[in-house]
C-alpha cells in the first residue's frame, strides 16, 4: 500500500516525517480535506490571521502529489439590491 505524507501548513509548518499506509490517491484527497477541516474546526477563531491554510500531500519520495487550501479574502459591502 502506498504511503502518503500530510504536511500542514496553518501559520505553523509541520511535516509529516512517518506518513501512513492509505489504499490510493482518492482515499489520500479525502483524509486531507477531512484533516483541513479538523484543523479549522479546532484552531478557527486564529484562521485568516496567518494567511492561507493548505494541506501538502507527498508520496515517499518527497514528490507532491496534491494540495488541499484554504483561504480567506475579505471583500468590501455590495449590497444585494443593486
């Protein structure tokens, strides 16, 4: 089975040195989302102050694969009666 690495990237850089065994790439995407999404629901009121979020994942041999992000863009009032 292959093993991905999921690197994080939230205003902190961790990497993920072990990686873990995952069936394919489509498996891979969707831990990385979910983990992109545990990490807002944990961390949310520091989320936009550090710039963008993302998700890297490598295959063992260091090659990104993918990456998964999140931002936030502030954007001025437009009313909606226009």
């Amino acid at each position: 089975m292959p093993i991905y690495h999921f690197d994080t990237f939230n205003g902190e850089e961790i990497h993920d040195l072990k990686g873990i065994d995952i069936e394919n790439i489509g498996d891979a995407k969707t831990m990385a989302v979910r983990y992109l999404g545990e990490l807002l629901r944990e961390k949310a009121e520091g989320f936009g102050d550090t710039g963008d979020w993302r998700v890297e994942v490598k295959d063992d041999t260091g090659s990104i694969l993918f990456c998964v992000n999140l931002s936030l863009k502030i954007v001025p009032p437009v009313s909606s009666m226009q």
